[in-house]
C-alpha cells in the first residue's frame, strides 16, 4: 500500500502517549505502514560493546509509530492528505481542509 506521507514532513501525533507532539518524518516504512518521527516514541535500547560502542551503554532511539496516529502540518494546523490529478496529467498531493497543493 502506497502511503500519503513522505519523508520530511512535518506531521503531529494525535494518538498514544507522545499525542500533541510535532516532528519531521525520517523514514517511512510503506511495508510496515510505520513511519519514523524526529524526536517521538524515544525508547531505551541497550547496547551491548562492539568495536562501534566499546563501552556499550543505554542510547535514546526514536522507535517507529503507525502512520494512522500522524496527520500532516499544513500552515501548523493538522489537515487530511487527498491524491488529485493535476492538469498535465499527474498526481498531486492536496491538503483536505484548504485544497491547496502540498
């Protein structure tokens, strides 16, 4: 399934514990429907020593969140995404709430 989200928009989280938060998409995973969120669902992961990480240690990791529990910042209000055809014949991505190309 192709998702209405791509990486480098700015979406809010309205559902689960990190609901208000704003971020930057990093990843999207279409497989999963998951996307990743600069600074959201940040989780502890323990790492064990490598030659990357001698000491090993805890890092803080942004986990990916199901793409359903963002919706897209258009002029920082969330807005649903919608597909239209432009006149030459392409796809476009519009914002539901203003009709204005994103």
């Amino acid at each position: 399934m192709k998702l209405k989200l791509k990486k480098d928009d700015v979406v809010r989280v309205i559902a689960g514990n990190d609901k208000g938060k704003e971020g930057r998409i990093l990843v999207v995973y279409p497989e999963k429907m998951r996307v990743l969120v600069e600074g959201v669902n940040v989780r502890k992961r323990h790492l064990r020593p490598s030659k990357a990480a001698p000491e090993g240690g805890i890092v803080e990791r942004e986990m990916s969140i199901h793409y359903s529990n963002v919706m897209l910042l258009q002029g920082g209000k969330p807005t649903r995404v919608g597909i239209k055809t432009s006149a030459d014949g392409s796809k476009v991505r519009v914002a539901k709430k203003t009709g204005v190309e994103i």
